[in-house]
C-alpha cells in the first residue's frame, strides 16, 4: 500500500504518460454528464479520482492537479464525450472515479462513462489502482516512479 491522505495527490510518472491520483475525501457526490442523461455518482472518502495526463511534463503534472481540484473543491462535473466526438483526440487529461480504476490503452479517451476503466498510456496499460483505507493500492504495476506531493492550488 501506498499511503494517501486527502491534502495530498501521488503521481505515478512514466515515460510517456503521467497519472494523478485523489482521495475523493469528504464530499462524496459527483456528477457525471452524458448526451444523453445526468448521473449521480456517490463515493466514499477512502474512493480516488484518477486523471490520466499523456505527457509527462511540469504542464501535464500543473494540469493534472487544476482537473483533479476543480472535480472534487470546485464540484465540477464529469463530461462524457459520446462516441467519434473529434474532440476526444485533442484531450490531453481524462478523468474517472470510484473504489477502482484500470487504465487501459485501448479505449478512446473521455467516451466512456463507465467509472472503472479510463484511456492511459501504453506503459501503464491493465494497471489497476484501488483505494483503501489510508492509501492506494497498485496491482500490474511494472515501472513508473510514485512521488507524494502536497494537494492544493
């Protein structure tokens, strides 16, 4: 396990794409907009917000942190592209939510709203990352480096 508290977000840096990772914390409603319906998701505090970043550079990280804190501070909801939208090729951040998550690189970024898998880099591709009381737990995670990093803007 690695530990986690709710001012804090742990990076997991590769080479080719970066991820963020939150304690979803006390406010535990969430919204997540499609074309089609509004969903409510309700998570618990020990849940994470997990964003995805393809790149790895001091831009990626700083955008990682703004996206995670105007989800969870700003209440800002989740947007689901649908299918073939042509923005989903310019994303550069994907976000999801819940008790896990596995990242995957062959998904179309921010068309799925199903809050257990979200579109990653190759490196971390059938990594699964799970919250758990005081932490984060990693299962296939095979490289990367894991900094803790204080949670704030």
């Amino acid at each position: 396990m690695t530990p986690l508290d709710s001012n804090e977000m742990l990076l997991l840096r590769g080479a080719e794409g970066t991820l963020g990772i939150v304690k979803v914390g006390e406010k535990n409603q969430f919204y997540l907009e499609t074309d089609k319906e509004e969903i409510i998701l309700a998570l618990g505090p020990e849940d994470l917000l997990v964003a995805s970043g393809f790149g790895t550079d001091e831009t990626i990280v700083n955008g990682l942190k703004c996206v995670l804190f105007i989800i969870r501070e700003v209440r800002s909801p989740f947007i689901v592209l649908p299918k073939n939208h042509p923005a989903s090729k310019r994303l550069k951040i994907v976000v999801s939510a819940g008790d896990s998550t596995r990242i995957s690189c062959s998904i179309t970024p921010g068309t799925h709203p199903e809050q257990d898998i979200l579109c990653g880099s190759n490196e971390f591709d059938g990594v699964e990352i799970s919250g758990v009381k005081g932490g984060v737990e990693f299962k296939n995670l095979a490289g990367g480096n894991i900094e803790r990093v204080p949670f704030g803007i």
